[in-house]
C-alpha cells in the first residue's frame, strides 16, 4: 500500500524488499484494461527448441509499440529479479509464469481447445527471453 501511494503522490519510496516491488508492478499490470501481450499473438503451434528464436523474435515485432516498450521494460526489471536468486529464491520458469500471468491475463482465463498449448508456449517465450542476453 505504500508503494502505490508513493507512486500516486510522488513521493519518495521507503525501504521495502524487492518482493514487494514486484507484487505491485505485478498488480497493476494484470489490471490493466488492455493487456501488454494481447490474445490474438498467444502461441498457436508447439514450442520447442527449434522454433523459440523464431516464435519470440515475433512475439517482439507484433507487440504495438507501447505494449514493446513496457514489456522490455518488465523483462528486464525481472531479469534484475533474478540476478537475486540466491536470496529471493525465484526460479526463471517461476517469474516467466509471473510474467504470462500478468501480461497475458487473458491466457489464464481462456479454457477453449488450445489454451494448455497457448499457455506453455508463451511461458516458454517468456522464460526464453528472460534467459536471453538482449531482447
């Protein structure tokens, strides 16, 4: 709560852990009217090693520019997440779950023929971009 007020009044952040940090970017993410990573460019075909580049690569050129600039911006915020590891105990496959999550709302929601394959394609997306040394 004080995060959010901090943010809403402009004043300066107290001290808190980096999970906190994290569960209110994470809120209002998932609160969002419009969704960062939008239905229509969930995976649709299997992922695997053969096809990550390609199918994230992809996900990148069709987000709207906006929805790019804020993405880059939550990957790399969690990629920085994740160079704590040791001590927050988060695993890649953990904050790519985090990521779809909040980014893609509507994946978690979805129980039409196809969602099971459309959730673990993007988590994997995910999880490979976090892994990635650029975007």
């Amino acid at each position: 709560k004080m995060i959010r007020e901090s943010l809403d009044t402009g004043n300066s952040f107290g001290r808190f852990r980096i999970h906190s940090y994290a569960q209110v970017l994470v809120s209002f993410l998932t609160s969002l009217s419009v969704p960062i990573i939008p239905p229509q460019l969930f995976p649709t075909t299997e992922i695997d090693s053969q096809n990550i580049q390609m199918c994230s690569r992809r996900l990148l050129e069709e987000l709207p520019p906006i929805h790019y600039n804020v993405f880059v911006y939550v990957i790399s915020f969690f990629r920085e997440v994740l160079q704590l590891r040791d001590r927050n105990l988060l695993t890649p496959a953990k904050v790519a779950r985090i990521c779809c999550t909040s980014m893609a709302p509507g994946l978690y929601l979805d129980e039409s023929n196809g969602s099971e394959l459309k959730r673990t394609g993007m988590q994997l997306i995910v999880l490979h971009l976090l892994e990635t040394a650029s975007i």
